[in-house]
C-alpha cells in the first residue's frame, strides 16, 4: 500500500486509468512518515533494552521498500525524551520569519524557470546550479552505491533550501554535507 504513494510523491499527481481513458489529480502534499526502530520499539542507542532477534529487525524494517525510502529526502531519529535534557530551541515566530525568507528567496531565482519552490526544481537544473565542489562528496556516495540519481537529486533539493534558510545564494560544500547526512539519518 505505501509503494502506492511513489508517484505522487514524484510526480506531484495522481493518475487512475480505467477503461475509457486515464484521469489526473493533483496530488501535492508532504509525506511524514513515522517508525519505531523495530517490533518492540526499543532498538535505541545500544539496543540493549530491545528483545527482538535481528531477523526480525530486518523484517520489520523491510517493510519500507527501497524505491519507497529513496523519496524519503530527510530522516531523523529521536531518542526517548529525558527529563535531564530540555532544549528549548528557538522561538516560533524567528522560524517562521525565516522560513519565510527562504520561501520568499526561493521563488525569486526559480521563478524564471516556472517553479516557486526546490521541490519544483528539476533535476537537470538543480546539478548545473550547484557548484561541482559542493557536490564532491555527492558524486563519492554515488560511486560508492550508497545514493542513486534520484536521490542526488532530492539531496540538492534540501542543500538548496538550507542555503535559503541560512540566508545564502546557493548551497556549498556544508550544506550539501548536511542535506546528505539528513537523507541518511545521521544525528548532528
């Protein structure tokens, strides 16, 4: 069932064919998955409080299908909260200002291409805009098999937008860096 959310996610439509012809609707929307780390949901850290044998950690994590996770652009592990730590981070309305900037950013260099938003942006583009020097380490986990040219490009997609948050006209090397490690869960 969740292999079913492939081509709206990449397409931006959904296309139901019947026997007289083919319907389109748009089908724009933000997909936020959540995953416990296995059945028991205790695989945290060490996994040392987990009961669940690794074949079943495969299993249950096998679920999720490769061409499915490779349209996921940002994964984030959380760990249980801790009454120790509290963050209080920053407040709503800077967030808002500048995720608003951002958009505002956005919209102003893609708008001559037909598109308001990186999500928008094609692939094609997306590579000749961004600097070969900050896409180094892109093209090394590419070689290395461990991202595919769709996810190059879902990569560029966040570098693009974090550059916009951060207030810059286009990503290098560290924000590539951290929109790769976004894609991959990695903490930091």
């Amino acid at each position: 069932m969740l292999d079913t959310l492939r081509q709206p996610l990449e397409r931006g439509e959904i296309v139901l064919h019947r026997a007289h012809g083919a319907t389109r609707y748009p089908a724009r929307f933000q997909l936020v998955l959540a995953a416990n780390p296995c059945p028991c949901g205790r695989f945290v850290g060490t996994g040392e409080a987990c009961s669940c044998t690794a074949v079943s950690r495969r299993r249950y994590l096998g679920r999720l299908s490769g061409p499915l996770l490779d349209r996921i652009d940002i994964q984030v592990g959380v760990l249980a909260p801790s009454r120790a730590a509290r963050d209080d981070g920053e407040p709503s309305a800077a967030v808002a200002a500048r995720v608003d900037a951002a958009r505002e950013a956005a919209a102003e260099r893609l708008a001559p291409h037909g598109w308001r938003l990186c999500a928008e942006a094609a692939g094609p583009w997306l590579r000749r805009a961004t600097s070969r020097s900050a896409c180094a380490d892109l093209w090394g986990a590419v070689e290395r098999g461990a991202l595919t040219a769709r996810g190059f490009d879902r990569v560029l997609r966040v570098a693009w937008t974090l550059a916009d948050l951060g207030g810059r006209g286009s990503p290098g090397r560290d924000e590539v860096a951290r929109a790769l490690a976004l894609r991959q869960g990695v903490r930091g």
